[in-house]
C-alpha cells in the first residue's frame, strides 16, 4: 500500500510539472478565444455586433484590430462565424469575423480611380455595394482585397467615401472606402451626373451584353447582365445609332469605358436588326406626327402612340435623329414619315 501511494504522488506530480512546461499564451489562448456562429441582427452597428445564435442574442464590440478580411459587410440576417474574448470592460470583444468562401476576384485598374460618396443601401449583397449617391445608386464590387481605411466593417445605412476603379468585368470595384461623405458631397454637390468631356472617346472600352430594364432614362442605361445590373451613362459621345432604341426587355450590346464621374459611360450601343429588302420610299411626299415611343418598339419599327392611335413606323430610312440619343417608352417624339412601296410609313427625321 506504501508503494503504490508514493507511485501516486510522483504521477501528480509530473502532471503538475507538465502544466508548467506549457507555454502561458497558449493556455490563455484556449481560455479565452471562443468562436460561435449565427446571424447577423438588424440593430448592428459599426461598433457593436447583434449576432442571433442558438443560445439568444449575443452582443459583440468590434474594435479597430479586429480581423474582418473574411467578412467586410455585416448585413442583417447574414450567417457569421465570430472569434470572441472577453475584454476588460465585461464585454465580448470580436477577434475576427468571417463568412462564406470569397469569389474570383477580376482585374481591376487600380491606375485610374475614381471617388464617390453615398448611403449602403439595404439591397447590398455579399459581394456587391449598392450606394444611394447624389447621382443615383451606384452597384461597387466588394473584393478581398478592398481597403476599409479604419472602418473595420460597413453596415447598412452609413455613410461611406469609396475609390474605385473599373474591373475586367465591366464593373466598378472599391479599391478603398472610408467612414463618412466626402467633403464635396457633405457641402452640397450639385444632383446630375457629370457631363462628359466634349471630345471623340479614346478610352480603352470593354464590351457588355444583356436586357434593357424599364427603368433606363434617357441619360442612363439600366442593363440586366448575368453578372447582375449595370448602370450605364448615355451622354452626348455615345454612338447610338446601331441601338437607339432602348424600350424595355431590348437585347443590346453596350461597349463601355471608365468615365471620370465613378460611372460606367457608353463609347456604343449596338443592337439586332433585321435583315429585309429595303423598300423604296417617296420622300417628295412628307408627312409630320407627333406622340410618345411605344413599349413594343424595336430597331425595326418604331411603335408611336398619337392621340389618332397607334403608328407602325419603320427605321430602315432614318437620316437624321435631334434632341434625344437614344428612345425610351413614353418619349415625346416629332417624325418625319413618307411612304414606302411596301405600304408602310418609314421615319425619315426624329426630334425629341
């Protein structure tokens, strides 16, 4: 019996010296790191996180160490895996935060940027920043590699300044963003979008496919591409000749460049057309109507709503458009029509 408790001393004993041998910061890491999942609660704010869990509701300091690479927008209902300790103060500090697997990022052109400043609105996605700006909403691609600039995270309904530059993928892309409006912006920039310079476009463009949405304006061009929408300006260099009309669910292809404002511009539009014998067309004989572009206009025909009703107007004869760019339901229009052999009346002049 005396043998077997001097055995028993010398074992605890080597477990007590086999603890002192661990090093201290990994005890103290193991004690105090814990790593919990759940979402994101709306109440959120850059300084403190709401997070649900199975356990209840969690409330989580965000400081400006922590490691938000893997997670850079905390958006209400969104699934996050948090590392917490406790802090001094009593509260659950966040180590770091993370989410789901980062996508490919494109190639963007860091060389040229662009600043603009604006709201995150609610309809922010993981990947992509949609900002109320005095110019509108703007669509911004979040990458990994995006700068926060002290921020640590951004949360619906701030505030934020953004660099951007345009990508491989036609998109813009936050290169960096900061807290707050820019100075130009916070003191009253003017609401309209910049105009662009008056000079034939050079820039190197990139070409971009997809539908017309009803909601494009004569000055921008809402385009539903796979990646997602496009906001396109249209301004007085866009070559609009082959895609005028911009009538919604219109398949076009746009080629567009880097404009100074942040925005994407169109250098062309381009749009099918189909291909039929031309008709001869008895321009000795003009006619003048008035009304507003139809919904079912096309490249082929221009559908014209006159208080005497509906007009079939075809486009293979046009030889001068004025005062508009391109056409959008219910733009009022003045055309200069004659009749052709095949019976129907083709525009000769358009004035907007």
């Amino acid at each position: 019996m005396k043998t077997r408790g001097i055995a028993d001393l010398c074992i605890a004993f080597f477990l007590i010296a086999a603890l002192f041998m661990i090093p201290l910061n990994r005890l103290e890491a193991q004690a105090e790191e814990v790593t919990v999942g759940g979402t994101v609660m709306s109440g959120t704010t850059s300084e403190l996180l709401l997070l649900s869990t199975k356990e209840g509701k969690m409330e989580i300091k965000i400081d400006s160490g922590t490691d938000t690479s893997g997670c850079k927008v905390l958006l209400p209902d969104k699934k996050i895996n948090v590392t917490v300790s406790h802090g001094s103060d009593g509260y659950l500090h966040a180590v770091k935060i993370t989410s789901g697997a980062q996508k490919t990022q494109a190639n963007v052109d860091s060389s040229s940027t662009a600043t603009v400043s604006g709201k995150l609105s609610d309809k922010t996605q993981e990947d992509i920043l949609y900002i109320n700006t005095a110019q509108g909403e703007m669509q911004i691609k979040l990458d990994p590699t995006t700068n926060l600039n002290g921020c640590v995270v951004l949360v619906v309904g701030n505030n934020y300044t953004i660099s951007c530059a345009r990508g491989s993928d036609a998109y813009m892309h936050a290169v960096s963003i900061s807290d707050g409006l820019s100075s130009s912006v916070a003191g009253g920039a003017s609401s309209g979008l910049t105009p662009a310079p008056k000079s034939v476009v050079t820039a190197a463009t990139t070409a971009v496919s997809g539908t017309v949405s009803e909601k494009t304006r004569e000055n921008l061009l809402y385009l539903s591409t796979k990646e997602g929408e496009m906001q396109i300006v249209i301004d007085e260099n866009t070559d609009s000749r082959s895609g005028m009309i911009l009538t919604d669910g219109r398949t076009v292809t746009v080629y567009v460049y880097h404009g100074k404002d942040a925005y994407m511009h169109a250098a062309t539009i381009v749009a099918s057309r189909e291909s039929v014998q031309a008709a001869g067309v008895d321009t000795t004989s003009l006619s003048t109507v008035k009304g507003t572009v139809g919904g079912k206009s096309n490249e082929n025909k221009l559908y014209l709503d006159t208080q005497q009703g509906q007009m079939e107007l075809k486009l293979d004869n046009v030889r001068s458009v004025s005062g508009c760019k391109v056409l959008i339901s219910g733009r009022s229009v003045t055309v200069t029509c004659a009749r052709g052999s095949d019976a129907y009346m083709h525009a000769i002049d358009i004035t907007g």
